[in-house]
C-alpha cells in the first residue's frame, strides 16, 4: 500500500486503507507511519478534517 499520497485521498477511502493497514499489519499507528514514511502528526490531522479521530484503546480511527 502506498500511503504518501494521502494528502490527496478522499479521506473516507484513506481512513478505511488506514484502519485495515492497522488491523492487518502495522503493530501501531507510530509503526504504520514509520513503516510507510507518513508524518503521523500530518496523518491525524488530515483525517481530523473529516472528522475522524485515533482511538488508542481501539487501536484505529473513528
């Protein structure tokens, strides 16, 4: 999966290729980041545009 275009995704199609990423192979969203070269902080805040928020008790965004 190629995450460094997700500036320009649609955030409801990144959030859920985010969410499985999470679910499937990434042990955290620091190791999903790392993993993909993403800036977690950039991350967060472009799905908070759309309303979506990290969960760490959840481990993904809602």
């Amino acid at each position: 999966m190629n995450l460094t275009t997700f500036a320009s995704m649609d955030p409801h199609l990144l959030v859920g290729l985010v969410n499985t990423e999470l679910r499937n192979n990434a042990s955290s969203l620091d190791d999903l980041c790392k993993t993909h070269g993403v800036e977690k902080s950039a991350l967060i805040e472009r799905l908070a545009e759309a309303d979506y928020h990290f969960s760490e008790e959840a481990g993904q965004f809602r």
